[in-house]
C-alpha cells in the first residue's frame, strides 16, 4: 500500500511539474542525472 502511496504522489508531482512549472524540475533532474553518468562512464 505504501507503494501505491508513493507512486501516487511521484504522479502527481510530475503532473504538477508538467502544467504549473513548464517541467523545470524535471528538466533539471533529467539534466543532473546525465551529467552524473557522464562523469561516472567517463564521456566528455
């Protein structure tokens, strides 16, 4: 149940994000998210 819970909420928030911030936080946790594979792969 508590996974329901946290799927539920992650949703939303993504909803959120999408129609009131025009995806900045995603935008920037996408962007953070390949810079870190970036450097642990080692790719310039």
């Amino acid at each position: 149940m508590r996974y329901v819970i946290v799927i539920i909420a992650f949703t939303f928030f993504l909803i959120w994000d999408g129609l009131y911030n025009q995806g900045a936080y995603l935008d920037y946790t996408v962007r953070e998210m390949s810079r870190i594979v970036r450097y642990v792969t080692g790719a310039a």
